[in-house]
C-alpha cells in the first residue's frame, strides 16, 4: 500500500498536479520509510526532475531566421523542481547529452555543458540555462539541428522520473519566403532575398505577423509602404550587400519629405 501511495504522488507530481517539492512539513514530522508523511509529503532525499505539466512541453522549437543579424546566440531556459524538502546549501546536479537524439555539436551549434551544475539554495525551483549559438547555422538549410540531454544523479540530488527525465531542443537559422510574398513580391517588395526580408522585419519587432497583418493592407497601409521605403533605401545606400532591389513605392503613394 505504501509503495503504490508513493509511485501514486510521483506521477501526480510529474504532470503538475501536485507540487511535492512545496510543502513546509518539519521533517521533524512522523514519515514512513519511503519519506512520505502523514500529510501525504515527500520528505525524502532530494530528487530533481524537468518542471513541465506535460510531456510535449519538454520539447522547443527555435529559429534564428526572423531576428537581426546581431543576434548571435539565444538562450533557453528549462525550469527544474526538486522533490523533497529544501536545502540550506546549492545542491549539485548534472546535465548530459542524449547522444543518439542529438545532431547539435557543442561548441559549433550550442555553448558546451558544464561538468556540474548548482541548484540554489532555499529554492524548490531553478533554471537551467542553454546557449544556442547561430554563427554555425546555414540560412539556407530548412533541416534543424537537434539537442537532447537529461539529468543525472549526483550524491546531492537523484533524478525523480527516470522516464520522463529528456528534453530537447530543435533550432535552425532558417527564414522560409512567405506565401503573400508570392503574389505580393512584384509589385511591392522585389525578389526575395533573406536579408531584405530581415530587414522589413525590423519596424514589426521581427514578428512576420504582425508584417503581414491584414490592417497593413488596410488602415495601415500608407505606414507599411513607408517602412517599405525606408528598407528600401537602405540597401540603394548600401549596393555592397547585393539586395535585389525594392520596387519605388512612390509609384502608389506621394510621400513627404
């Protein structure tokens, strides 16, 4: 009875619906020999595990492709949570990669691991922190490049859910043409080119919808044709990046210096 109770709060624990880790009992508290006490807590070693309510969240899809050329790394954050009760002192942890679900080199496409990591002290909760890097990532593959790691035990902290205990990351530097840029291109924007579109993408904070909003084919015309313009002479000023070039929107509209 005890160990089904115990596998029972595990798995409630895994998919979110009960936070273990959370609970304030002393462990001065009758405990059986499990570490589950009398009001259902776990108050046993610690065991950390990926914080997510379901499995696909333990899945990110990133793409450089929308975002300023600047932009040469990202990082992503991964919450962990730890099962038992808290620690006066940072607990060590580890992080290793899933070899035979990872095309991602270290170094090339991702900051490499560390050996160890620390999760904070006093704290149910921390961040892991992954580095992406964009340098290595062709602009013209579709294809991402994948990552995967899981945790490992250490003496300060075991893993929880051995089954649940991967996640992965899939990112490319892709910017894929557009569907209105089709039947748009020739009257507005010229050939595509990668970098042309980046660079419209700027006045919409890089969000391709926003670019693309019905209003700005409305209401919002006259502003997207002057961000147009504004692209466009950007690159006449700038031949050396070879840009096709961006048809004159002064052919629609009058525009005031």
């Amino acid at each position: 009875m005890k160990s089904t109770l115990y596998k029972s709060l595990l798995i409630i624990g895994a998919t979110g619906g009960l936070l273990l880790g959370g609970c304030s009992t002393p462990l001065s508290q009758k405990t059986d020999e499990l570490g589950i006490s009398t009001d259902g807590a776990y108050h046993g070693e610690g065991k950390i595990y990926f914080d997510q309510l379901t499995k696909a969240d333990t899945l990110i899809n990133y793409s450089f492709g929308p975002n300023p050329l600047e932009e040469q790394s990202h990082e992503v954050k991964i919450p962990l949570r730890v099962l038992g009760d808290k620690s006066e002192q940072a607990r060590s942890y580890k992080v290793t990669i899933v070899k035979d679900k990872t095309t991602a080199e270290a170094g090339k496409h991702f900051t490499p691991l560390k050996e160890s990591y620390q999760f904070r002290a006093g704290e149910y909760t921390d961040t892991l922190r992954i580095e992406l890097l964009r340098s290595e990532l062709s602009a013209e593959v579709e294809e991402p490049v994948q990552l995967t790691i899981k945790l490992e035990g250490t003496t300060d902290l075991q893993v929880a859910f051995e089954k649940q205990n991967q996640y992965t990351i899939t990112f490319n530097n892709y910017l894929a043409i557009p569907s209105p840029w089709i039947y748009l291109g020739p009257y507005y924007l010229g050939d595509y080119h990668t970098l042309k579109y980046i660079k419209l993408l700027e006045a919409y904070d890089h969000d391709e919808n926003k670019f693309w909003a019905d209003e700005n084919f409305g209401a919002k015309f006259a502003e997207w044709m002057l961000n147009i313009k504004n692209v466009r002479d950007y690159f006449l000023a700038h031949p050396e990046l070879e840009v096709p070039p961006i048809p004159d929107p002064s052919a629609y509209l009058t525009f005031v210096e």
